[in-house]
C-alpha cells in the first residue's frame, strides 16, 4: 500500500472516514465526478453510522452488522482511492504533503475530518485503567465484549451519550448506575424540570441516579469492580464506561502550525491558517463554536464541497435541534447559544412536557420536547434564530 509522492497524487485529500470525511466526498461527488480524490483513515474505510453505537446494544448487534458500506464498496461508490489502516503522522504544509505510516501523500487540498476522543478522566484504583469508552466501532466491540455476560454497568457522565447508553443498556438486560458531576443529567442541555421527566422514566425502567458527585477510585475485588464515588458511595459493578465528553483531534493539526482552540480553528469557508488545508466535523472549532452532531457536519460538507470545487463558500448553521435517543422518554433538545439572555418556561402538555428558553420580549432562544410534544418540533425549530447566518 505504499503511496509516494508524485504527480499523480490526487488533488483532494481528505483524511478520515468517519461522518465528515464521506459526507464531504459524497457532496464533492454531486459536483465533480472526476476530481482524483485520496481517503487516508486509520480505521478500515468502511462506512457505518455511529449514532447508532448506543442503541445497539439492546438488541446485541455485533460491530460488524454495524458496518452499512465496507471499504471496498465506498472506494466504488464514490470513485476514490482509499488508505486504510494508515496512520497519519505529520503534515507539511509549505510542501503540501502528508506522512503516512504507508509513506507520503502529496496534496492540492487537504481536509482534515478526524474527529474527536472520548474524554477518559483520571481515576484512582488498580483497575482504573479498565474504564472503557465508545467512540467507534472497535471502541464499540472492545465494550460489548467486556460486558458479555455481564449484569452491572456504571456510566460515568449523565449527557447525552451517557443517557443514551444507559436506556440502551437497561434494555439489554443490565442494571446500570450513572454518575455526574452536575445536578440532573442533560445538564448543559436542558433545565432541571425536564431533566426530572427524563430521569424519573429511566429511573422506572432501572437506571440507578448518582448526581452531584464523580468516581473517586475503581478497584477490582473478587471479579467486581468497587467503584468508589466522592460522595462516599460505593457502587458494585461488572465494567465501567467513561461518557464525559469529546476532545477535538487537534495534535496533527497543532503540530503543522495549524492554529487550534478547543478544536482546529476554521473560518466560515472552513479554511485553517495554512494555505490549502480545511476542517470539518468533530474536530473542527467554527467561530469558536465545536458542534459534535451530525447535522453541523452535513451543513458543513455541502459548504466545504462547493468551495474544494471551486467556488468559496460560507458555511451558515440554521438551528439544529438533536434527538436524544431514549425510548423511555423521546427527546429533542435545542439548546440556547452560549451566553443567551433569557430563562426556561415549562408547558406541561398531555404525555409530554415543552420547555422553551425565551428572551425577554418573548422570542424562543431553546426549546426541550418531551413526549407527545416531539410533534412540536418543525413547529419551533422554525422560531428559533439561526446559530451561524
Ligand atoms: C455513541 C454516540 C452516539 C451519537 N449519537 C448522535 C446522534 O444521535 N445525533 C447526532 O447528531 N450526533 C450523534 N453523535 C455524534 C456524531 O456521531 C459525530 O458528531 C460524528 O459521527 C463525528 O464524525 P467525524 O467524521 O467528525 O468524526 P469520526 O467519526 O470520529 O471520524 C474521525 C476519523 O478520523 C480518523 N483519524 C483521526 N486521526 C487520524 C490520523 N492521524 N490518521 C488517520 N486517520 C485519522 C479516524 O480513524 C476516523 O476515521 C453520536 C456520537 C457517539 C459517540
């Protein structure tokens, strides 16, 4: 698989196979059927949807039955060569080439989609190092292994990935505890009173609450895992996963000069500081603002490909409310921007709850719905301004 730097490097390289690399391609496809494209990733290549990583469990889906497209099959779909299994190691951007663990890759345009890391927090114990995360299909199958077998599971981190699991793994038969630092879960998403619907209808169906508290330490006695929380509690449990959060890839990136925040900082073109070099989804910061959903990564492919094919353009990001995929309860939040002026109102309707976040002359900033008033959704989503105009 060696690939060396010549003239028929191909003029667009994108690096990473996840929803922003294919998406990308998929959207420079409608408008360039030819344009020699190169996908670098260090996973496999093939395509599957990561959403869909806490919600299989339930229904004991192997990795594998995850996979929609495997590799071979997207390099025909979309006309590409892909690399897979190939590290990147560093980029030079004056000479327009990347390293590989494959060799060098020359490039015209290069887009970096390499997403984000589970954040793992540092915890005392010996078997602190046995808390798993999820942030890909091998993560995925590591984790469904571990719990084979299994009754216990603790989730450390109450938001969305976290509620997510803890549904999923209820479902599949596992008695779960969740912990978090905040005071009620969904914390920076949604206000208390919503969170209590959400908890109260987990809670019903198993899901054990630790709020207000963190993991102190994990030990392994006697085949379990004692996971002890600041608050004193000490819970037993078969396996622990980490879900506290995502950290930007921005260490490639930082170390080729490319400026990086929270995430590896683009303009609205979602260009980077260095000439010829993009990014987009889990790992890029647009603004000053990381979205790691996939609706911000579509708005942003479609931009991205108009502008690699020749024509520069603005990303914009209508509102784009998110569906916390807890049957227990439907949930669809739409948090208020950062900083947003204005307070929560609860509308108690018949099976569901709707909260809006309203400034004070009334316009709706956020909403939460919960319930039969998921049906709200197109309704409101139309009310609320635009993140990015
Ligand atoms: C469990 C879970 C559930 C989710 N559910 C939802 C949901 O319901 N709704 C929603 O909107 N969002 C959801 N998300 C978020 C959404 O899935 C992500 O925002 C999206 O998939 C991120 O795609 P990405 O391509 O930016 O990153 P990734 O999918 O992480 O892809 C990054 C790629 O870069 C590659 N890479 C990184 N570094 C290198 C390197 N140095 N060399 C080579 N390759 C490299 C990786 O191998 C990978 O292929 C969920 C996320 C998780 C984890």
């Amino acid at each position: 698989m060696d690939q060396n730097t010549t003239s028929s490097s191909s003029a667009i390289v994108i690096i990473g196979s996840g929803l922003a690399g294919y998406t990308v391609i998929r959207e420079i496809r409608k408008l360039d059927k030819t344009i020699p494209i190169t996908l670098v990733t260090k996973e496999p290549g093939y395509f599957y949807s990561k959403p869909m990583l806490s919600t299989a469990l339930a229904g004991n889906k192997e990795a594998s039955q995850l996979v929609s497209t495997p590799a071979d099959g997207m390099a025909s779909q979309l006309e590409i060569n892909i690399l897979a299994l190939t590290d990147v190691n560093a980029i030079n951007s004056s000479k327009q080439i990347i390293s590989t663990s494959h060799g060098d890759v020359a490039y015209r345009k290069l887009v970096l989609a390499l997403g984000a890391d589970q954040i793992c927090p540092s915890v005392q114990g010996n078997a602190a190092h046995e808390m798993f995360t999820v942030n890909d299909l091998e993560d995925y199958a590591k984790f469904r292994e571990a719990i084979q077998g299994k009754k216990k599971v603790a989730i450390l981190g109450a938001g969305l990935i976290g509620c997510e699991f803890a549904n999923d793994l209820v479902l599949g038969g596992f008695g779960v505890d969740v912990i978090d630092l905040a005071s009620h879960s969904l914390g920076r998403l949604i206000p208390e009173t919503a969170a209590s619907e959400l908890q109260n209808k987990l809670s019903a169906i198993g899901v054990r609450w630790h709020f207000n508290t963190t993991v102190q330490s994990i030990d392994r006695v006697n085949q379990q895992l004692s996971i002890t929380l600041a608050n004193g509690t000490v819970i037993s449990s078969d396996v622990a996963l980490s879900a506290v959060g995502l950290k930007p890839r921005v260490d490639l990136a930082q170390a080729a000069g490319i400026t990086t925040g929270i995430g590896i900082q683009v303009n609205r073109e979602l260009e980077t500081n260095q000439p010829n070099i993009y990014a987009l989804g889990d790992c890029a910061e647009v603004e000053g603002l990381v979205l790691p959903y996939v609706m911000p990564i579509m708005q942003a492919a479609r931009a991205l490909a108009v502008t690699l094919t020749g024509q520069r353009t603005a990303l914009t990001y209508p509102a784009m409310p998110v569906m916390v995929k807890t049957p227990a309860l439907a949930t669809i939040v739409s948090p208020p921007a950062k900083g947003a002026v204005g307070e929560w109102k609860n509308k108690p309707i018949e099976g569901g709850l709707e909260a809006r976040f309203e400034s004070a002359d009334g316009k709706l900033l956020g909403f939460v719905l919960m319930g039969t008033a998921t049906a709200q959704r197109g309704a409101l989503t139309k009310e609320l301004p635009a993140i990015l105009t």
